[in-house]
C-alpha cells in the first residue's frame, strides 16, 4: 500500500496511522523529539527477591506514562515472581512485537495474530563462579515468530529483516553496548 492511501485509514492493527505519521514527521523536523530516556531502580526485597520501580519514559524532556513496579524473584529459587532472565527475554519478546506491529501497520498490513517464542540456556557454574571457563550469560537466544497478515511472503520478510535491524531491545542484546556500572558505598550509621 503506497503512503498516500495508507495515511487515509484511521488505523491498522489498532494503530492511529494518522498520529504515527505525525509523530514520524514531527521526529524528522526536529530529531531531539526522538530522544527517549528510560530509568529503572531496583531495592532488594530480601532473599533473591527484588522490587523494579519504572520511572517511565520521558520523550523530548517529557514524561510518558506513569510509574509502575515489578518485583522479580533471583534465578535461584524464588516465590512465583519471574526471573531477571526470563524478564530480559520477555523485553525482547515484546520489543520485536511491537516492532512487527508498527512495522506492519506502515505497510497498511493488517496482523491477524503474531506470536514471538524465545529459548535460551544458562549454565549456573559461570553465573555462581564455580567454572571462571564458562559465561555468565546467554550464549544465544532462539527466536520463532509465527505471524499470519494479510501481507504477502516478500512484504512479510521485508518487515522481518526490518524488525531485526531497528528493534531497540534485539539490538542490545545482539551487539556490545557500553556498560558504565559504578559503586556507591553507603555505611550503616
């Protein structure tokens, strides 16, 4: 579907095709509106447990949403909460499916369903320091995307190969990012 015709339609796979424009346009007149800043902070909550407060984003100096919280349980035997590794999965899971998403509904292709299933393995002996030979993390994630759109095979490919070059949470994990992860000391008055 060319763009013409696309921004006519109110929406496409739930998406405001007229607002995406905008935003994209918006974006593109001034690329400082397309700065997103996240921040998390995580307190233990005893034993492997913790407690995720998400700030929410803020786009252009602007806050996005509002503030939520997820407790996780540590990988080594928690009380029902997920794990940091299978939330790490799930970020990925859900990055790539809004990706396809937006990336279908810019082509005018409506999804019928879409869902993403990812496997990974990690050995235990590198994470508690039991073998200093073997990584502490995923040495690959396996990714199957099931999706049936009234796209055809080649705009489907298209949107994938797309999807896999821009998703923001497949590309941190795919390549290195710089990590500047300090120390802060607080003693018990």
């Amino acid at each position: 579907m060319n763009a013409t015709a696309l921004m006519h339609r109110e929406s496409v796979n739930g998406l405001d095709i007229g607002a995406l424009f905008d935003t994209m346009r918006q974006i593109e007149a001034e690329p400082a509106r397309g700065f997103v800043a996240f921040h998390v902070s995580t307190r233990w909550a005893g034993r492997g447990e913790a407690v995720t407060h998400m700030d929410r984003a803020t786009r252009a100096g602007r806050r996005v949403g509002e503030r939520l919280t997820l407790p996780t349980d540590g990988v080594l035997g928690g009380r029902g909460q997920p794990s940091p590794h299978e939330l790490m999965l799930s970020a990925v899971n859900a990055c790539l499916m809004g990706s396809y998403v937006i990336g279908a509904a810019m082509r005018g292709i409506a999804i019928e369903s879409i869902e993403i299933e990812t496997s990974a393995e990690l050995d235990l002996r590198g994470l508690l320091g039991i073998d200093p030979t073997i990584a502490p993390n995923f040495e690959d994630l396996r990714i199957v995307i099931r999706v049936a759109a009234d796209g055809s095979d080649a705009e489907l490919a298209d949107i994938h190969a797309c999807v896999m070059k821009t998703a923001p949470n497949v590309q941190s994990v795919a390549r290195p990012v710089r990590l500047d992860a300090r120390l802060e000391i607080a003693r018990a008055d």
